[in-house]
C-alpha cells in the first residue's frame, strides 16, 4: 500500500530589491509571516545587511521568532557605490550577470535548509520577477511575486503595451502636452496625464532600459503563483478589479505596518521588540522637538531615501518653507544634495527660529505625532500609506518611477492634499504649504480621516487586509517542494 510523503513544514524565502523602501516594506512582510508561525528567510544583499545592522537593532526584533533567519548575498556592486538616484540602475546591470547566479546556487546546493525545511514557497520582489521565476519553475518551488507599488501604478505599468499600441507613448519630446489625457490604462481616463506616468515614460525612445524594464518584469508577474500588493480594497478598488481579470490570485494585505502593529497588539506583545528598518541613523532628538509645538502646526518634510536634489532645488524649498511661516521638521538625508551648497543667512535664521533639521527621522512616528499637520513629501508609496493611516494630508513632489502616479491619486482622485509635481518655485511652495494648512487645512483634514477610518478598519479583525492575510499564509502551507 502506497503511504503519501508527509508535506515538509512551510519555508518562505523573501527576497526583496536591494533599496530602503523595499526591504522596509518586506521585512514586515517577513514578520507577519513569522507571526503565523512559518519558517521565513529573509535574503539581503551584503551591503543592505550590514547598513541594517550598523543602523537598527533588527536581530534582536527578530529574536522571538525561531523560524527566522537571515541570508545575504552580493549584489555585485563596491562597497561606495551610493545606490541611489540615477545609479539605481546599476543594481539592475548586476541582476543577471552576478545575482542570479548567486540565487540559483543558494537554492540548488541546499544552504538554506541545512537546519531548516527546504524552501516551499519564495516571495520574490515584482521588479525582480523574471529570473526568480525562472530560477522557481526549474526547481519546482512555487512563487509568488510581491510589488511596492500602488494597485495604480502596478496597473499603469501594465497597461504600458496598450499605451504603446495606441499611439499614446513614446513621449515626443519637448513639442509633448504633458497635460494630454490619457486613454489606453483602462479605469484611470478621467484623470490620468502624461505628466502622471513614471520619469521613465519622458523618454523618446521606446528602447530606453528603465521603460523596457518595468514593463517587462510587470508583465511577467502573470508567470508567478500570485501577487502580493501592499494597499487596501477601500483605496484602489477600481484598479484592482482590472488586475484581477489578469492576475486573479491577488493577495492586498496593506497597509502593511498597520497590519503588523494589529496582529502584534492583538498577541502577547511584551515578548516583541521594535526597531526600524531604516539603513540611516535615526535622530530620535525631533520627537522631543516635536513635544513643544502645537498641534497640527508642523509640517515635516521628507523626500524619502532615493531622492537627490540640486543646489538650487533645495534653496527654492528652504525658501518657501522658511516663508511660509509655519513650523517645520526637514530631513535631509547624507548624500542627497548634490555638490556644496552655501545656505543665505536669511533662510538659517528662519530655520533657528522655526524649524528643526535631522539627517533622518523615525517616520512611522513622526507622522503619528499630534504636533504634525502636514506632509511634503516624495510620494513613495510607503510614505502615502504611512500619511494616509495616521490622517496627515500631503504635499506630493514624486522624484521619479511609481511616484508620479501616486501623487496624481493623492491629490486628483482620493483628495488627501496637492500635487506639485514638475515644479520647484519657492513662491508655489509657499503657496501650497499655506493652501493645505490653512486655506484647505479643514477639508483635507475631514478627506485623510475618512481614510485613515478605512485603512485602519482593513486590517482590523474581519477586514479585507487581515482577510486576505490570513488567506496568504494558508496558501503558503499548502504549497510543497517538488
């Protein structure tokens, strides 16, 4: 009589593109699942890990959990390579020449189950899609793909062949509308522009890597076992709907931190402990900062960690900042000004007087502090969730890729602040910082907190988000190693 192979316990590799916003964004991913209760390896470049440890005390956070382990691998790049701004690219040149192979031999030679089940299931990032597939199908793990994006600009990205077809890209150059509406991203019509798609799109050439890139590996999310999108029913139903006619095992699990903050309350949390997952110093100094101000009155202004701006950009915000009048906590973060910038006299007395700066701040709670009443920020999408679960309206100025369409949502579509992208003029941001704490402060305030309402309500107990987490780590278990 035949017996069947007991199944191996669940595994999950989670392997995340080697940047802040996305390993931030997966690490909660990891702990979630650990929470459930499964065998989670997390897999970090070498340079990511040892900025985690320099900066967070993420070992010991991860110490309850005895399933959890972390693995590193090299992402092919020297060790002062600045892995931001325009050579970002870069990491995606070593992809396939250094890393995929690095993969392939971590999963074949059995490293990563020597004291632990194989691995059953990877969750790979989405803009790696194309070799974690490949490399999964050849060894018959199940895998599913993860994206950092929005539902909308997960969408957009799809619908880019579409564009393509009817005409509507490349961009033609300088003589372009970028106000010209846009009719081939099906569900976005109304409001979609030009100026909307991701700074790759404003290329004139169809062949640009950045273009070919995205809309490859977002197409070929359709090979994985599913998709894992970090928003929530209430925020993107339309684009999700669409997405699901192609993709129907769909997994919205967001907002993820406020997830992970619901099931953590919800066990014995004294055992837990908190730490960021930041890969800069956070200087903890601003909450006390923060303590004497008034409520609503502050605005914080954090351009995320990709983001680079020009001499003259920063002194046209510091500007419109200093003369706006109101309170201010700016981060600027190492290395992201470029060049030297002598700073007038005028604007660091407005500073003194009102305003506090830090090379990097513990966000989540910044954000969450009564004192804050508004957000000038880039428009990463783990800063929108961030703004839109604490109620925090925004100013949105995207730098580049999925940040484009995130501000257009933000202002256009679900009214939670102004979009200011394509602009960097001291007498619009003063203008724009007045309009949302002043002019508008009442209406933008009632919009984000119905928001927030439903954000929180998601990933409450018998809401979509903790729905369909529960959902996930299910289908996890059920996945075997072949």
């Amino acid at each position: 009589m035949d017996h069947e192979m007991p199944r191996p316990d669940p595994h999950v590799l989670i392997f995340p593109f080697p940047v802040q916003g996305h390993v931030s964004c997966m690490l909660k991913l990891a702990e979630l699942l650990c929470l459930a209760g499964l065998h989670v390896t997390f897999l970090n470049s070498d340079y990511i890990h040892r900025r985690l440890l320099r900066y967070t005390d993420v070992f010991s956070r991860f110490t309850p959990y005895k399933g959890f382990n972390f693995e590193t691998i090299f992402d092919g790049l020297p060790a002062d390579h600045p892995r931001s701004g325009d050579r970002v690219t870069d990491i995606f040149d070593s992809i396939e020449a250094v890393i995929k192979p690095q993969f392939r031999e971590m999963l074949i030679s059995g490293r990563l189950s020597d004291s632990r089940p194989p691995v059953t299931c990877i969750i790979a990032d989405g803009i790696m899609c194309s070799f974690t597939t490949d490399v999964a199908r050849e060894l018959g793990i199940q895998i599913l793909s993860f994206r950092t994006v929005s539902a909308s600009c997960f969408w957009a990205f799809f619908c880019m062949p579409k564009l393509i077809h009817a005409c509507e890209l490349p961009f033609k150059g300088e003589d372009d509308d970028l106000d010209r509406s846009l009719s081939s991203v099906t569900g976005m019509e109304s409001f979609l522009r030009l100026r909307d798609l991701p700074s790759f799109c404003r290329e004139t050439n169809l062949a640009h890597r950045g273009l070919q890139l995205v809309m490859s590996e977002t197409q070929k999310a359709t090979r994985a076992d599913g998709l894992i999108l970090n928003t929530f029913e209430d925020l993107e139903e339309s684009a999700l709907t669409h997405i699901r006619k192609h993709i129907p095992k769909l997994y919205t699990i967001g907002p993820l931190h406020a997830n992970l903050k619901a099931r953590i309350t919800k066990t014995d949390s004294s055992q837990f402990r908190r730490s960021s997952n930041s890969l800069w110093e956070e200087d903890r100094s601003c909450m006390a900062w923060l303590d004497d101000q008034s409520p609503r009155s502050v605005l914080y202004v954090s351009f995320g960690s990709m983001t680079v701006l020009t001499k003259d950009e920063l002194i046209e915000f510091w500007y419109g900042i200093v003369n706006s009048g109101k309170p201010f906590l700016w981060v600027i973060r190492p290395n992201s000004v470029v060049g030297e910038c002598q700073v007038p006299t005028t604007l660091l007395t407005g500073t003194k007087e009102r305003g506090y700066m830090v090379g990097w701040a513990p966000q989540e709670e910044v954000l969450a502090h009564p004192a804050v009443g508004g957000f000038l920020t880039h428009s990463g999408w783990n800063s929108t969730l961030e703004s839109i679960v604490v109620g925090v309206p925004m100013i949105c100025w995207p730098y580049y890729a999925d940040q484009q369409v995130n501000s257009r949502l933000v202002g256009e579509v679900w009214k939670l602040g102004l979009d200011m992208k394509d602009t960097c003029d001291r007498v619009i941001v003063e203008k724009m910082i007045k309009d949302l704490m002043e002019v508008r402060r009442d209406g933008f305030v009632q919009s984000v907190s119905q928001m927030a309402k439903l954000a929180r309500k998601s990933v409450s107990e018998g809401g979509s988000s903790y729905d369909n987490l529960d959902r996930l780590v299910e289908d996890i278990k059920s996945m075997s190693h072949v």
